[in-house]
C-alpha cells in the first residue's frame, strides 16, 4: 500500500491496485463517525460510440444510466436497496457525463457494507423482463427532467452550445432511446466498461485502510475477469461555433433565468504551456474577480435592483474547449446580458485580487477535508479530468500569478458565445 501526504493540510491518501486492476484510493478521518464508499467506472453517458474486441458499437444514448439503474437488481431476485436498507445503510447511483458511480454512506458495519458494494456491482443480471419494467420508469424519469428548470438550464445550454459533443443530449437518452434499449445494449456496455482496471474505488470518512483492501481483496478473490480490453472511442471534431447563438423556453420559474456563455478553444492558449488543470485555475481565478461574490459587478446590480442573488458561474472541459457558463435569475435579462457583454469587454483582474482569491481557495479546500462526501468527490472529479487525484493543490494555488493570469486574459474569447434563457410561463398556459 502506498501512503502519499496530500500536501499542506496534514491529511493522507492511501492507495492500493488490485492484480485484478482495480485501485483503490483512501482518505481517513478519524473525526467523524461515517464512511463514505463509492465505485466508480470511466463509463457516462457520452461514451455511445466506440471499438471494443475488435468489433464497433453505437449504443443507444442513455445506455449507462440505464445500466446503473438495472445492476441493483439481483439474480435472487432481491435488490441492492433491501439489503442497505436492511442494515441502516443509504445506497444510491449516479450517471454523469463521462462517470457512472455507485455509493454508500454509512456509520457502522464497515465490512458489510463494502462487501456488498462490490458484489451488487460486480453481478451483472440483465434479463429482457427486467429491462422491459424498467424502461417505464426511466420513461417517467425523463418526463420529470422535461420539466424541471434546473435541468433545463443545464441541458439547456449544452444543447445550444454543441453541435457534434455528446453532451449536448440528456444522460438519461430520450423515450426514444430507451424504448430502442436491449440487455445485448447493456451487457455490451457492462462488459466493455465495467472491468476493474476500468473503475476505481474511493473510500472516506472513518475507516481503516488496511481492513479496506483486505475486504476488498477478500470479497472479489472468487469473481473471474477476462483479460482487460480497453474499449477505444470514437474521437468526435466539434466545431468552434455553436449550434443556436440564442434560444429560450417557457417554464414554470418566477423569473426570468439567463445563462450567458463563452465557448473557447484551448488552442487559444496553447503557447502559454499551461496545463489543462493550470488554465482552469486561471479562468476561474479571472471569472470570480468580475462575476464572483465580492466582484463590483455583481454588487452594482445588486444595489440596483437588477439581480437578488449572487452571479453563479461554472465552467467545463471538453478534450478540445472550455465552456464558461454566467448564470442568474432576473427580471431584466437584456439589462444583464448587455453588462456582461460589457464586463467581458473590460476583464480586470489585479495583485490584490489575485492574492485574496487565492487565500480564500486555500482555506475552502483545507476545510472540505472536515467533508466526507467532498472529498470523495474531489477524488472522483480528478481522476476523470487528470488521470490521477491532485495531492498538491495548495501548491498549485500559490504559484498562480498576475504575469500568467494576464497572459490568459490577453488569449481569452471575451465574446458571448450563446445566451439561453427560461422564461415564466404565459398567462394563456
């Protein structure tokens, strides 16, 4: 086992990698009562297109979130729900983009549970009975998401501002794509993406590493994995452009919620020699200085009526752009968006600035580690993005400077890319 300091903060990560492939990636804290496990694969949905075994395949978009519902079904006939739900234990999935994760949160029977986290993930069961039943409630799942505005704003987005990325489609598919699902779809998926030297396990809160492997390597000892075979996708080109520059829709919100974007290659700062994780903390440094909490902007149309709340800003990563989204709720949408047009023509950012953004970052991240289920999600997030979980973050915080920050701002798109928009809901509807 390999024990790494996460640097600056007096914390741990341990790590161990199964013969199987599996790794397994630990952060205790002795201060809490709970632990909190997740097993997560590199499988989400807009990994549809791709060669495996020699052999290409297109599933069916919303094949990953449909295998995460279907895997807590049981070949006894019972459901990983009863057995959680059994011993006092909260067990749930998600599907995102490009990860699908199974998780536990729990404060006692440590064994237990783990044990049966990976045996519920680890025996696939996909008859055309079960996959038939579950197609009504995933059917209903996304008539909810249709009407939900928080879904909408961001598939919303995604759906004007990409034109070839996967992303621009629900993860739960369309009805259509569901009713189109088959169990050869699904064992298809599983077999390709669910090989242990595909997934990881994260495990935080109170705990002790060692028993943790050792469960692990006691409870799959008996499960067979073929020789691993990475799946290889299909590389999709998207283009600098965006499919609808503007777009709205009615939904039932007391006003109106914008969401403004910049669509920006990262070519545009290739020169610079940043790495990806680099130019992130970059534009996000320069975003929280003019949109941010304590930026004059958002206090100006504050104080003027104009907004209510603070300016929400979220970035993302593609292999080839970043997309910056500025979103707020208000009843002047056209007064907002020519103020950011105007920000983003006149991005500041100074010594000062740069330097309280900095210490606030450094105390946030060194108070997640109090957050069982932050930090587990830390891990998570930086595998998917980096490859690897970032144990010098604090370092890389501190090296952020004006020199490199202005030549980021210099190489920056400061165009609105596409504004998206729901609107309230008309009187007549």
């Amino acid at each position: 086992m390999q024990k790494i300091k996460i640097n600056n903060t007096g914390e741990v990560l341990y790590t161990e990698t199964l013969d199987n492939g599996l790794k397994i990636l630990m952060v205790p804290n002795y201060k809490v009562k709970n632990f909190y496990l997740t097993i997560n694969t590199k499988f989400g949905s807009i990994h549809t297109d791709f060669k495996f075994n020699g052999k290409n395949f297109k599933l069916p978009k919303g094949t990953a979130h449909f295998l995460e519902h279907l895997l807590f079904n049981m070949p006894d006939g019972s459901s990983a729900h009863d057995y959680f739900s059994q011993i006092g234990s909260n067990v749930n999935a998600f599907t995102s983009y490009d990860v699908t994760c199974y998780e536990v949160y729990a404060n006692n029977k440590f064994k237990e549970n783990l044990s049966y986290l990976l045996k519920f993930v680890y025996t696939p069961y996909f008859t055309k009975e079960l996959v038939n039943g579950e197609k009504g409630i995933i059917t209903e799942e996304i008539k909810m998401i249709s009407d939900n505005p928080a879904s909408e704003i961001v598939y919303g987005l995604f759906r004007n501002v990409f034109i070839k990325d996967e992303r621009q489609y629900l993860i739960s598919g369309t009805i259509e794509d569901i009713k189109k699902m088959t169990s050869e779809d699904l064992n298809t998926a599983y077999e390709a993406f669910y090989h242990p030297e595909n997934m990881f396990l994260i495990i935080t809160g109170n705990f002790k590493p060692e028993e943790a492997v050792a469960i692990t390597i006691n409870t799959m000892k008996e499960m067979e994995f073929s020789e691993y075979i990475k799946p290889v996708l299909k590389t999709i080109k998207e283009p600098s452009k965006v499919k609808n520059e503007y777009a709205e829709k009615e939904m039932p919100v007391d006003k109106e919620k914008v969401t403004v974007c910049l669509k920006i290659p990262k070519n545009n700062f290739k020169s610079l020699k940043l790495t990806d994780l680099e130019l992130r903390l970059y534009i996000n440094l320069i975003m929280r200085i003019n949109f941010g909490s304590t930026s004059l902007l958002k206090e100006e149309l504050l104080s003027g009526g104009i907004i209510t709340t603070s300016i929400s800003t979220y970035l993302i990563a593609t292999d080839e752009y970043l997309v910056q989204a500025i979103m707020v709720a208000t009843e002047y949408p056209d007064y907002f968006i020519k103020r950011v047009k105007d920000t983003l023509q006149n991005l500041i950012i100074t010594e000062e600035e740069i330097t309280r953004k900095v210490k606030s970052s450094i105390s946030s991240l060194i108070m997640s580690f109090d957050d069982i289920e932050i930090v587990n999600n830390d891990i998570q997030e930086d595998i998917i993005n980096y490859g690897s979980y970032i144990t010098d973050m604090i370092s890389l915080y501190r090296k952020l400077n004006m020199e490199t920050a202005q030549k980021v701002l210099g190489k920056l798109n400061k165009n609105i890319s596409a504004i998206h928009i729901l609107k309230p809901k008309s009187q007549q509807n």
